[in-house]
C-alpha cells in the first residue's frame, strides 16, 4: 500500500484528501517511481477546481515529480530499477509516494541535480528552455522582452538570458518584484502598474524595440505586446494568466510591422523521449554549472497538499514549492 492525495468533486482545497492505494504494476513501456519530491504548480489548482476537468473521478493530482525507479513494465528499454529520473508531463498523479508512468515520459536525472530541484524546476525549467532556445534562439546582444519577470518562469528567464548574453526587459507588478528581476540578471525593468510598458520599451531599446516577446499573461497584454515588437518580430504567446487571446484580427500584424506569431506548449517541444532527454540535459547543466539557481522556498509534507494549495492561490509564496512523500 500507498498514499497519494486524491479528490472525488471538484472544488477549493478541502475536497483534496490523503488516501491509502494499492500502486498498479507497470504496464508495457510503463515505469514505476518512487517520488523523493513533488513539484507544486499553479495549472493543478485548475484541475482541482473543474476549470481543466481530469478525464475522470476520482483522481490524482500534479504532473511534476522526481525519484527512483522502483519497477519497469515489458519493453521499457532505456530505463532500470534503481535509476534516479524526473518528469514534469502527465498522467495525473504526481501527488503520490509513487506513480506509474509513461517511459517517454521520464528522463535521467544526474547526480549533480537533487531530487528537489528536479521537482521544482523541470516544469517552468523545460518551458525556458524551449522559449529561449527553440521557439527563438535568443543571441548575445539582443534586447527582449519577457512579461511577468519575477513569476516561476520569469525568475528562470531572467538568469537563463544574462547566461545567453541577452538584455531581458521583465514587465513587474511592484517594486518588489522589479528588484527580484533584477537581482535574478534582468537588465531592466517595467513597473506596469505605473508605466506605459510599449513606451518604455522604445526608450530602452533607443526607438529599435525587440525582435521577440516572451508573454505568458494572454489577454491583458496582447495588444502592448504586438507594440513592443520591431518590424518582422516575433510574438510568442506561451500562456493566458489573464484569460485567452481570442478574435485575433490577422491584420493587424501587418499594421503593426508583418509580425509573426506562435502559440507553444511544452508537449509539442518535448514531443518524444529523445528531445525531452536532451532538453532537460540542457537544463540540468545550467543548474550544474551556477547560472540557473532554483529557489526552493518551501516544502510541506504531501499529506499537506491542500494548505500547499492555499498558499498558492493566496499568492503568498515565493519562489518554487514542494511537496515530500
């Protein structure tokens, strides 16, 4: 037997519960995990509360785990029992002593990175990744833009561009959150509570503006955004923490300077085992070398998952957060 958090209706915290359960055996290309640490992230609230509806109740919870593979099912190739891995792609269930997966799903996990630091950095870790390296390969010597620079994606952004050479402008709330941009490598910052985020941009950027923009937030900044981008520029929309860009008029990107626009995800980046190996490779090493530090700032025992989650929603966390079996 086993304990993982569970819930059987959709709601606030409360309906999560610590339950007893009997882990299945791998199936074929199935591996079993033994997870030393559990990443906390914002998208699980949304399946708790209904807003992405599991694919049925009662279900598990989270995505995000490390540990050490306890059992491999038939045609398992790359994997052993004993080998340290770490996930950050479904099935649901991560917040469990252990959880059956996917093989494609899991990559090696070097000694040089703890069982906690895959936890809490694989998710946010791969989306930098592939925005900063793929989606635009990010020079030395360019200035871009990244919104919501203090978050858990931005707070990575800004320590992976300095490493690249790159001058990151970070949209921020607060003063607060401007310092911790800049003290994580953004090169500058805009309050946009208090400033004209395009203007800014203009004056920083000697009238040029940026050759892409990084915006996580959706709705809210659509339009500024597209106004921060020089002629040819690329808009990459990664997220919708305001709500979902909709009725886009393509035309607009032709008044605007014949921008172009994508909409990512991690699954299409990490889309088989071999690129999601090698781009969690690419993470681990700028853990490992000093220039990408993961901020740990709290950690609560799994059967705390709710207060974790209240936590959260309350906005009265700071950096990443786990959760140990």
């Amino acid at each position: 037997m086993a304990k993982r958090i569970q819930f059987s209706q959709h709601g606030g915290p409360e309906v999560l519960t610590l339950v007893d359960f009997e882990p299945a055996a791998p199936g074929p290309q199935q591996v079993r995990v033994r997870n030393q640490a559990i990443g906390l992230n914002f998208i699980d609230t949304y399946f708790r509360s209904g807003l992405n509806a599991p694919p049925s109740l009662p279900s598990g919870l989270g995505t995000e785990g490390a540990g050490v593979v306890e059992a491999v099912g038939e045609q398992v190739t790359r994997l052993k029992v004993g080998d340290r891995v770490a996930y950050a792609g479904g099935p649901l269930g991560a917040y469990s002593e252990v959880h059956v997966l996917p093989e494609a799903n899991l990559v090696k996990l070097p000694d040089s990175i703890s069982f906690e630091q895959a936890a809490a950095v694989m998710l946010k870790g791969l989306t930098v990744q592939y925005l900063l390296k793929q989606t635009y390969a990010v020079q030395p010597g360019e200035t871009i833009l990244f919104h919501a620079a203090a978050g858990g994606v931005g707070s990575l952004a800004c320590q992976w561009a300095k490493a690249l050479g790159a001058r990151l402008i970070g949209t921020v709330s607060s003063a607060e959150k401007a310092e911790r941009a800049k003290a994580l490598g953004a090169w500058a910052t805009i309050d946009y509570s208090r400033e004209d985020v395009a203007q800014r941009v203009l004056e920083l950027t000697d009238g040029k503006k940026c050759p892409v923009v990084y915006d996580g937030v959706g709705q809210d900044t659509w339009l500024t955004s597209l106004d921060c981008l020089a002629p040819r520029g690329l808009m990459v929309s990664f997220g919708n923490a305001s709500g979902a860009v909709s009725g886009v008029n393509l035309g607009i990107l032709a008044q605007k300077g014949s921008l172009y626009v994508t909409r990512p995800t991690l699954a299409s980046y990490a889309n088989n085992a071999e690129n999601t190996q090698a781009m969690a490779d690419d993470l681990f090493a700028m853990i490992a070398s000093g220039k990408l530090a993961v901020d740990i700032q709290q950690r609560y025992p799994l059967s705390e998952a709710a207060r974790a989650q209240s936590e959260l929603s309350a906005r009265r966390t700071v950096g990443s957060t786990v959760l140990l079996p």
